[in-house]
C-alpha cells in the first residue's frame, strides 16, 4: 500500500505536536479537506489545530493547492498556517 507523508507548519505543529507523520494513503479520489478532517477527528491537538480549516494552506509534492484538491498519486501533504511577508 501507499503511503502519505504528511509535513506540519508553525502553529499546526506547535499544538499537534509533531513535525511529521507517515500514513497509509487515503486514496487517490480523497481531497486535501477529506486528510484534514480525519486529522481532526483523532481529537486533542489535532482537532485543535484543525478546527478551522479555512485558515490552513496545503502543498502537495511541494506544489500549493486549494484544500479541495485530489490527493491523486501525492506523495507528500504539507499543512500550515498562511505565509506573511514583510
């Protein structure tokens, strides 16, 4: 089976608690959102720092996506917070 490395960002790895993990992959018909809300749904810091998902941006094998984007063949998910410039 395929797996799914998913890299957490900022505050997302702040109350997550974690840097990264690996996971069987969800499949290719799943979306950015479907991953976050199963995240979500393990509770504690994960439903915490998935609670609005609305805040959130997304990569897929380094690329950015809408949250509403196909896994597809990815490899790797990247969350984290909006990027602010200054």
């Amino acid at each position: 089976m395929a797996k799914l490395d998913i890299l957490y960002f900022a505050w997302v790895r702040e109350r997550i608690g974690l840097d990264a993990e690996t996971l069987e992959h969800p499949g290719r018909d799943m979306r950015v959102s479907d991953v976050i809300a199963m995240l979500a749904g393990r509770g504690g810091g994960y439903a915490e720092a998935f609670a609005e998902p609305a805040r959130l941006r997304a990569a897929l094998d380094q690329a950015f996506v809408p949250l509403d984007a196909p896994l597809e063949g990815a490899r790797e998910l990247a969350l984290f917070p909006p990027v602010t410039g200054g």
